[in-house]
C-alpha cells in the first residue's frame, strides 16, 4: 500500500510543479493511460503467444504467462500467502 501511497504523492507533486510553472501535461491524460495499458498488453503478446503455440487454451496460456499478475500488479493483500508467483515477480513489491 505504501508504494501507492508515494506513487499518488509524487504524482500530485508533479502536478503542483507543473502548475507552478504553467506547464501543460506532456500528453492528455486519458491518452497516457491509453498509451501504458497498450504498453503492458504489448508485453505480454510474445509469452502468451509461445504458450499457445505450445498448445494451450487462451485462459491456461494467460494463467502460466502471468498476465492478470504483470498487467494489473498485485493489489495490496493479493500477494499475502501466495505462493504460485515466482520470486522475481515479489521482488520489489514493499508492504
């Protein structure tokens, strides 16, 4: 939680710098977001398209690709006892 804690707090920082010095957003907000969801989608094309190429079914080559995890991050008591996700997806994850 508190990686989203500084994540809102640097984000609004910015902002009051931004207007501060009467700077536009570099892009439109809903544009940038646009823009990072294709970002995250697009990396995870090459390993779910290996696992289907493997064979599997879409839902079982989304699942052993870990895509929902890469996508949509683990949200704040998600990650507590789970022991499915490899290390090097956990690390850097601060509780």
């Amino acid at each position: 939680m508190k990686l989203y804690a500084w994540s809102i707090v640097v984000g609004l920082l910015v902002g009051v710098i931004y207007s501060l010095l009467r700077i536009r957003s570099p892009a439109p907000p809903l544009v940038a977001l646009v823009g990072l969801l294709g970002i995250l989608l697009g990396q995870q094309a090459i390993p779910l398209a290996k696992h289907l190429l493997a064979g599997n079914s879409l839902p079982g080559a989304w699942r052993l690709a870990a895509s929902s995890d890469h996508i949509f991050g683990l949200l704040p008591g998600r990650h507590t006892g789970r022991t499915d996700v490899p290390s090097q997806r956990r690390e850097g994850i601060s509780q």
